[in-house]
C-alpha cells in the first residue's frame, strides 16, 4: 500500500547508506522515511545499551596481546567501560538496570565458551574497520566488528540477544555486503563469513559465496533506485509484516491506523512527540 506523505520541498536522501539504511527500507519503505527523512528516531533502550557495552568490551579486548585475553581481563574491561557508558546522557537511563548489566557479562562470558580469544588472529587495525566506498553507484559506509586472517580471511559481527533461529540468511546479509565492501575498498577477497551470537553461544559461518555477496551489492543499487523514486514522488509504500508489532510508527502508519494523519504533517509529528519519540 502506497502512502502519500508530507515532505520538506527539499527533502532528500542521506548521501551515504549503510546496510541498516538498506535492511530498514527493506523491511518498510514508510519507516526509512519517518526514521531517515522525517529524522525521528526511538529513545535508546535497555537491549542497545548493553549491545553497545559488549561490543566495547569485545573490541578492547581483540585490543590486547593474544596471551592477555583472559577471561578475568574480559571482566576487567567490563567494570572499566560499563559503568563509563552508562554514565553518558544516551545510557544514564539504564544505569540501574541489573537484568540488562547481567545479560552483558553472561555475553562476555560465552565469548569465552564459543571461542578461544588468544587463538584469534588479529591485527588492530582490523578492530571496528571503517568501510567506505562507493558500491554499484551507491556510497556505501560501514563498520566491521573484525577482520581475521588465520589462513582464512574472515569478517565476524557480534550480535547481543535471541537466537536467529530461522531468520538467519537475514542475518548474514550483512556480513555478507561488508566482504563486498572489503573486495571494492581495499582488493581483500572474504573467503568466510561470521556472526557470534554472544547470549544464544551461537556461532553461524558461510563460505562468502560470490554470487550472494554480489546479490547484496545488486539489493544496495534497488534500494537506493527505488528510494530515490519515492522521495521524488512523496509516496512510500507501507509494507505490513509480523514486524508492524514492533514498529514505533504504527500508531501514525495509516496501513495500520486508519485514522492517522499523513506521515510527515504537523499532527502526525505531534502524536509521535507524545509517543516520546526523539527529533533529531
Ligand atoms: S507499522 Fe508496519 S507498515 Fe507501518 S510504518 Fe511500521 S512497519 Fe511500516
């Protein structure tokens, strides 16, 4: 269903995207525009917090010297960054939240339970690896958890939470899209891909098929076609899902509320600041 909405006369794309711009838009082109044209975005939660702690503690702890990767020097890491983080305005909420600081030392422990961290080869350099480079046209930007090269050239993603279960091809496009990014940036053929699913001591390889890294480079191109149809156009298509249960907009989605004001008009950003939803 295609929803016509009310746009700034100069409303525009974001110049870069990034896989979580493309995965959005796929999953709904009216949510891309509330959350990256109508630029409003759901306050932090407990779940990002302690995702974005356990990324910083696991990045620190690629940081050091194989030998000194313990699980003891994990846990130092943790009481050092994590009450760091949630000291700052984004985080202060959770700063008292046991179960969330519970789920993050129990991720950091099964690090330990799914992989040797001394065993890993890694240089820092290769340490939250910036990517950014221009895809099929379009100017892609990332960040890669880790890039292991132990005969084997690996890019890892951690992830915090549930188990995929049978979402996980959706997981792995991802991953998938950065060895793209690896091969048009800096000429690395991926051999492998990886996601470490830290609380479910899950651990997902893929060879990095070529025909399914270059599938996400040809998703990139649709996506920046199709959105840049869609701004021109004022008119986003509503694509209702399982996930419309989740989504912040539902109650200003005219596919879900029927009474709802045209997303983008002053009535509906009114309803979505009562909602507690943040402006950038
Ligand atoms: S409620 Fe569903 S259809 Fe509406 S914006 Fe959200 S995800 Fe899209």
């Amino acid at each position: 269903m295609r929803i016509e909405v009310e746009q700034p006369a100069k409303a525009s794309l974001p110049k870069r995207v990034s896989y979580s711009q493309m995965s959005l838009y796929q999953q709904c082109p009216l949510k891309y525009f509330f959350s990256y044209i109508a630029g409003w975005r759901e306050p932090p939660t407990s779940a990002l917090a302690g995702g974005s702690i356990t990324h910083e503690v696991c990045e620190y702890l690629y940081r050091l010297e194989p030998q000194d990767r313990t699980l003891d020097a994990a846990m130092d890491l943790l009481r050092e960054h994590g009450p760091r983080m949630l000291r700052s305005n984004e985080y202060k909420p959770f700063e008292n939240d046991l179960k969330m600081k519970h789920s993050v030392k129990e991720a950091i422990e099964n690090l330990f339970k799914v992989e040797d961290p001394k065993q890993v080869v890694v240089q820092p350099e290769h340490i939250e690896m910036e990517l950014s480079v221009d895809i099929n046209g379009v100017n892609f930007f990332g960040k890669v958890d880790r890039f292991t090269v132990d005969g084997v050239n690996r890019v890892t993603d951690y992830k915090t939470g549930k188990s995929p279960g049978k979402f996980i091809d959706d997981k792995l496009a991802q991953p998938y899209l950065y060895a793209l990014g690896f091969k048009t940036q800096h000429d690395i053929d991926v051999d492998e891909v990886e996601l470490i699913f830290l609380n479910a001591q899950e651990v997902v390889r893929r060879p990095a098929d070529s025909g399914l890294v270059l599938a996400q480079g040809e998703n990139l191109a649709q996506m920046r076609v199709a959105s840049e149809f869609d701004v021109a156009n004022s008119s986003w298509e509503a694509r209702v899902s399982r996930l419309c249960d989740y989504c912040a907009f539902e109650r200003v989605c005219p596919a879900r509320t029927p009474d709802a004001p045209a997303p983008g008009s002053s009535q509906c950003n009114t309803k979505l600041t009562e909602a507690g939803l943040l402006h950038k």
